[in-house]
C-alpha cells in the first residue's frame, strides 16, 4: 500500500518524507492541477528527500493536447527530469479525437530511460477508460495511471476505481487514486475499493487549502491509516 503526496515546494517535500508519505508527486501550478516544475526545485528536492519523487511533466494547465513545440518543450524537459535522480514522471496527452495520443506518448517514452512513468488524470477525460488502461498496459515503462474515475472527487467514482483496480491486478502498472481524498474519508474508500495506492493533495493541507503547505497532523494520521493496509 502506497501513499503518495503533493509537494509544490521543498518544504512540502521535507514534510512529506518526515510524516509518512512513501512517494512524492513533485509538480508547481497547484491550482491548475500541475504543470511542470523549475530545474532548481526539481534538484533541490531530489537532494532533500530520499522516498522516490515523481515529477510532472506538462508544459502548460491548457488541457491535455500538445502541438509540436509543447513536444519540444517537454521532451527537453523529460531529459533534464531523466538527469536529475527522479525517480518518475507524470504525464498525459490526448489527441484531437480525445483519446490518448499514442504518437506523443511513444515519442516522450523514448526521453524517459528508465523512469517509472505515470499517466496522469487526462485518464479521466477519455470516453473508455477500460479500454485505455488495455493500451496503457502494453508500455512496459507505465506503471500507474493517476485516475479519479472520470468523477471531479474519487469518492463520487467508488465502483469504478474498483473496477479499473481489478483489471489492473497481474499487470505491469497499478491505479493510483485520488482527486478529493481526506483523512476522514480515506480508510472506508481503501476497504470499499481494494486500491492498493492512493494520492493525496490538499486533504493533507492546512486548512484543506491548496496553496497552504504540509499539515503534519494530517498527512501523519493518513500516513497511520495506509499503514494498516500494508
């Protein structure tokens, strides 16, 4: 059982590693749901933490789409993500029909190496998620798929990650859930989906604010609930 936690900062990082989580997901733009971050803040936090991190990979909060030059930008980026002792990147592209753009995705994976890859929540936006999670298995270097089940909260999608987890289980990457995740509600969403990673980003802020740091008091107490699962 994983929990893996938002961190926009090197603080949120140190606090992170201190108080529970096993993963960070490192990303800026919080409230445009993550793009991707400075070089600096990428090294620094790498140096700072030793539980894996995982850094986004997005060139900009418009949507999922990505013309050439966003390619460009992001296959420059992916490099420097490669060299910086990450441990995975996160990311997603949808084509003009809204389903995955396997040409991007193929592309960018050759710029990854060998880092675990995350799709990210452009998951949610596709028609045919069972489908999709079918394409996304064949690329041994995916290893999870960030999903809220296509609901803006992951507690209004209960039964589907439950199922997108079941059809996961014997292949090579997992469903990472989260989007709407709180303390309260983390324990009875585990057992009712038999997730095996969850992720969590303002449910363990102070005062549930996206722009406010680390609250130790909740991340410890999720970090405490997740431990009963492994």
């Amino acid at each position: 059982m994983i929990l893996e936690v938002i961190a926009t900062s090197v603080l949120d990082a140190k606090l992170a590693q201190e108080h529970g989580a096993d993963r960070i997901e490192l990303i800026s733009g919080i409230v445009e749901g993550g793009v991707t971050p400075s070089i600096g803040l990428i090294e620094q936090v790498v140096k700072a933490v030793d539980i894996p991190v995982n850094v986004m990979l997005r060139p900009h909060a418009n949507g999922f789409r990505y013309d050439g030059d966003d390619l460009g930008v992001m296959a420059r980026d992916a490099g420097i993500i490669r060299e910086s002792g990450a441990a995975g990147i996160v990311m997603g592209m949808l084509d003009e029909r809204g389903e995955i753009d396997t040409s991007a995705l193929e592309m960018l994976l050759n710029e990854t190496g060998k880092l675990a890859v995350t799709f990210h929540r452009a998951f949610d936006e596709l028609q045919d998620r069972r489908s999709a999670l079918e394409l996304l298995s064949r690329y041994p270097a995916i290893r999870k798929i960030l999903t809220s089940g296509g609901k803006s909260s992951v507690l209004d999608a209960k039964e589907e990650i439950a199922e997108l987890a079941k059809l996961s289980e014997g292949r090579s990457l997992a469903i990472l859930a989260g989007s709407g995740l709180g303390v309260e509600t983390l324990d009875e969403f585990i057992r009712q989906t038999q997730v095996r990673e969850v992720h969590m980003g303002t449910g363990v802020r102070r005062n549930g604010r996206a722009l406010e740091p680390i609250d130790p008091d909740k991340l410890r107490a999720a970090a405490d609930i997740v431990a009963r699962y492994k």
